[in-house]
C-alpha cells in the first residue's frame, strides 16, 4: 500500500479537473450519509482522502474521524476540519488507540484494492475491535476479478457526461494514460475480489456480512459489502 500513499500524496492527476473531483466527493458523501445510523453516532472514515465534504457527514453525526494514511492529504484535512469540534483528523497508526466498542460505523470506500490480502484482513481486525456489537462496516468499490479498466473508463465518462466534464474527462484520460498512476497500475496492480471471496474474508474477521444492492460511488460494476459487528 506504501505506493499508493506515495502517489495519492503527490501531485496527481487521478481527477480529471476541480469539477471532478468534487463531483466523486460529492457523491461518496451522499451515499456515506445513507448510512449514518442516529446523530449520535461515532463515524469513521478509513483511508478517507480529501473528503471535501466531511462537513456535511459530521453535521449528521455526533463524531466524524477522519483516518488519512498520507502525510500531506493529512495536513490539509487538518488545515480545512481542524476548526470544526466534530471531525478529528488521524493517521491509521492513530486508530490503534481508539477504545474497543467505541464506533458506531466504519466506513472504507475504494481503499481495499490498494492493500494487499493481509493488509486488508488486519484493518478488518481493527474495524472488529473497535466496532460496537451490531455496528457497521461498510466497505465499497471492491473490484471485481472480471470487470477490467474500461468498465472504469466508462464508469467515468458516464459521471462526466452527467455533470458536465466530459471534454476534460476525454482530455483527462489521455494524460493519466501517460501518467504514474498507470505505471503503479501496470507494475503493482489492484487486489480483486469475487463476492465469495470477501464475505469468507469479513465472516472470518468476525462480521456477518452480506452483498450491498448498490455499490457506493460512481461505479456500479464494482461492489459494496454491508458487514456487521457480531456481539
């Protein structure tokens, strides 16, 4: 994952203009509020980026964590939450200090295809722990083994047209093509999984869990899993 963090920290050009990038924290946002249970929640969100709008997720909860592996994304998470009381801004090594049973919902959107197998089952470990019995872990944009780059190309170009960033999207794809981030992709590749797989993965980490109607995001050739905390 160590890669990963290194480019999601640099100047990137995942988004394919401001509009875009903003337009995909609009909609993470929306679908993480679906699933908030009571404005009295404890919230967090792991591996969350830019979460542009953590604002409006904490408005509807009692506390937002935002969990951010990369130091630079981190300070400006700080820089633009630090004045609001409800969002706190960690690193994943600061999760180790929450309390048993202390989060209502954990949620880790398009996070699991960057860490490898043991990564994941250890962050699955944590999310146990520190999840009441009965909460929710919601973990979304798992990459199915079958669906290749150009679902995710027209997943896109979808998103664009709808909200009018096609042209920039077109333009974007060509420079990401020539870009790090399809090295990284080439050289280290994402981890996929069926749904067989990741249910036996969460049901051994102590979850029931089950396959979401809806994938959160954009994109709905990939997956979201609904696992709760068992008592």
């Amino acid at each position: 994952m160590d890669d990963w963090i290194d480019y999601y920290d640099s100047t990137h050009t995942i988004y394919v203009s401001k509009l875009h990038r903003d337009v995909h924290f609009r909609v993470i946002a929306n679908d993480i509020l679906a699933y908030v249970p009571s404005p009295e929640a404890v919230v967090l969100d792991y591996s969350c980026g830019e979460a542009l709008l953590a604002a409006q997720v904490a408005a509807a909860c009692q506390k937002l964590i935002l969990a951010e592996p990369a130091p630079g994304v981190r300070g400006r998470l700080n820089a633009r939450f630090g004045p609001n009381p409800k969002i706190a801004v960690r690193s994943l090594d600061d999760l180790t200090q929450l309390p048993d049973r202390s989060v209502d919902l954990a949620v880790m959107i398009s996070v699991a295809q960057y860490m490898t197998p043991a990564e994941l089952d250890a962050a699955f470990a944590l999310m146990r722990r520190i999840l009441k019995p009965g909460g929710r872990l919601v973990l979304g944009d798992i990459l199915r083994p079958e669906v290749g780059a150009a679902t995710d190309v027209m997943a896109l170009l979808r998103l664009a047209a709808k909200n009018g960033f096609l042209t920039d999207a077109l333009w974007g794809l060509a420079r990401t093509a020539l870009s790090d981030y399809w090295q990284l992709r080439k050289s280290i590749g994402l981890q996929r999984y069926n749904e067989a797989e990741m249910l036996a993965k969460l049901t051994s980490a102590g979850f029931e869990a089950a396959l979401a109607k809806k994938n959160v995001g954009y994109n709905p050739a990939r997956m979201t899993f609904l696992a709760t905390a068992r008592a």
